[in-house]
C-alpha cells in the first residue's frame, strides 16, 4: 500500500450524549497521526453507542455506509479512533475488502509511523517487538482461514495448523528480537554507570508529541537533529552538552541534556516497554525538563497525559522544570490556556521559552541548573 496520499477515513465510536463538535475534534490527533504517515484523510466520521459491537466494532449500518464511501472515494485505509480486539479486527477486515479497504486501529497507525521514524538499529528492532507483541492475540481472531490444515512445503511438524505455525514463527523472531536487544540495553546500560562515574548531571526533555522537544535541545546543546512539525518526528535517543554557569568565578559545568519519544494519549503498555531505551534516559534523568506547546488549544490535557506517563514510569517524584515552548506564537494569555491542568507548584521553575526565536533560553538554562549545580 503506498504511503504517498493515502486515502483515509476515520471513524469514532462516540457516546450517545457527544456533540458533533467534540465528535470532530477527538478526530483531530488521528487526523495529524494520518498526515504524518503520509496520508490524506477524505472522510471523518462517526457512530453513536453506548458500547462497541463485539464482534464488529461497529454497527451493520456503518459498515455499509464506509463501504460505499470509501468506493466512491477512492478509498483505500480505515482508520477507528481505538483499540480492536483481534476478531473485530478480522471480521471488520473482511466486511469492508469487498470495498477495497484495509482497516487498522489507533495503535497500527502509530506503530506504522514509528517503523517509518525510526533512525537506529535499537529503534527498529524496538518497533519491530512491539509490532509482534501487538500481532500475536491478532492470530487467535483471524477466523477458518488460518484454522486450515498447513501440511504443504516449508511447514515443519504434520498436520501444524496455519495459526500455530504463525505463533511459532513470530515467537522465535521475538526471542531472537529480544537478544539482540538485550545487547544494545547493557551498552546504554553502561554508558549511563559511565555518565554517573564522571559525576555528569543530566536532563531529560520530556512531553506530548510535537510540543517542540528537538528543537529545544538543538537550542540547548546547538546540535542540528532532524525536527519537524509533526508527530514522532523523534524516536531516538539524542544526547547534547549544556554547560551551566557554577559559583561566580568557577568554570561552567557540563550537564547532558538527552531528547525522548513524545508521549500521546493511550500510550499503550507495549510502546512504553519497547521504548526503554530512549524512556530510560527520563526515568534514570536527574531532573526532567516538562516541554509543553503554548500555542496548542489542548495544551492542559497534554500536561495531565504527560503526568500520568511519567507516573507509569516511575519518574513522577524526579525535580521538574516545565519549559512552555512556542510562547511567541501563543500571546499573552498562555496560563490560561493551560487551565487548571497547570500548577506552577508542582514545578521548580517556569520558563516561557521560544525554541525558534531563542526567547528564554537563558532563564531556562538557569532554571535546569539550579536543581544539579550546588
């Protein structure tokens, strides 16, 4: 399937009570995840239920109203603003092929921009992990199909049956996955004992997807990563040098500053244990360096997804400074876009910065430096 301007439908399944408006703008992010794939979105939609239907997801009528859109269209992916299980993955799959349409869910999107991303070889086998952990319970549901007797050429045991042979398959590449794995985590492993061997402080850019994290450490540490304005631009660990300015008099002390995968909401358990490489640099990170966008409407309901994964990473008691980046696009009424999600106690300092304009780069070099430097 080429990823060149893909055709695309979304489609919610909403509680009887919700808006249209709110009904578009749940679609917002998926519609960005879309656009950073490579793809175009041609439809929006949604259906009103109390619950999804269990085998399908969604209902009869749906179905066939995608199916003669997405013909009509030209389309070719179906896009559900959620998690299937297997068998609504497969019967979904199978009611909307006549169509011509191929149908993933939130996470099959997200892990197909993270293979399309990933610059190391530690990424890509950590994307690959969690592309088997998410297809393996997708081998239970696929139906009579993969049932079928595989007796034929290249099968190894008589009468082994499509969906074992599937199992067996994706369970040796995930044991082999994992050693090979386990090789680059003693390496990081290592370098990090070396890093607190040497007495070197480190900082950790943490927050939402595109809040702005690589252009602050390009400004930081006047590095030239690859950013851009789009979602999971990075997924590899980066690591620059701040040098902060000690007692009046004495030379400035390196600090490394290290840049991490941005969070999402729904960050499922398989995507935070396959990023433990570029996670790790958050959750072993002396201070944390919280970079919200200004500008962004869904500014306070970033803050609270980021608090939660940082919870789940144990990382909820390291010092933090949050960094309110784009602040020369958001005017002056930036706290309160923020919301009540905002809580300037819960922070060591505040600094409203501007990666792209250099604005506040000293006040929150400063502010990094206070927790690390006596």
């Amino acid at each position: 399937m080429a990823d060149r301007l893909l055709k695309t439908i979304l489609v919610d399944l909403i509680p009887p009570r919700l808006t249209k408006a709110e009904s578009l703008d749940r679609l917002q992010e998926l519609e960005e995840l879309v656009r950073t794939y490579g793809g175009i979105v041609v439809v929006k939609t949604h259906q009103r239920r109390a619950a999804p239907h269990p085998a399908t997801f969604l209902g009869t009528g749906k179905i066939e109203q995608l199916a003669e859109e997405g013909k009509r269209l030209g389309a070719a992916l179906v896009v559900i603003n959620d998690r299937l299980k297997p068998r609504q993955v497969y019967l979904l799959s199978e009611a909307l092929r006549p169509a011509g349409l191929q149908v993933w869910d939130r996470l099959d999107l997200i892990l197909k921009i993270f293979a399309k991303h990933a610059r190391t070889t530690e990424a890509r086998l950590e994307i690959e992990l969690a592309g088997i952990r998410h297809m393996g319970p997708r081998i239970y549901g696929m139906g009579l199909e993969l049932s079928r007797q595989g007796g034929g050429t290249g099968t190894r045991g008589k009468g082994e049956t499509n969906t074992e042979i599937m199992r067996r398959h994706l369970r040796e590449r995930a044991e082999a996955v994992g050693e090979k794995l386990a090789r680059y985590q003693t390496m990081r492993r290592a370098r990090q004992e070396r890093r607190r061997r040497q007495g070197l402080p480190t900082a950790a850019l943490v927050g939402y997807t595109n809040a702005g994290k690589t252009s602050l450490l390009n400004r930081l540490t006047r590095r030239r990563e690859y950013a851009a304005d789009e979602l999971f631009a990075t997924l590899d660990t980066r690591v620059g040098s701040l040098y902060v300015a000690r007692k009046e008099n004495e030379p400035p002390r390196q600090v490394l500053v290290s840049d991490t995968i941005g969070f999402i909401q729904n960050l499922p358990p398989e995507l935070l244990n396959a990023f433990a490489s570029t996670l790790s640099e958050a959750a072993d990170a002396d201070v944390l360096v919280q970079v919200v966008d200004a500008a962004d409407a869904h500014a306070a309901d970033h803050l609270r997804v980021v608090d939660e994964i940082l919870k789940r990473l144990g990382a909820a008691e390291t010092p933090r400074v949050l960094a309110v980046n784009k602040i020369d696009a958001a005017g002056a009424d930036w706290r309160r876009r923020l919301g009540p999600a905002f809580d300037a106690g819960a922070f060591a300092a505040v600094a409203p910065v501007s990666a792209a304009t250099g604005q506040g780069m000293e006040a929150l070099a400063a502010a990094i430096a206070r927790p690390l430097v006596s």
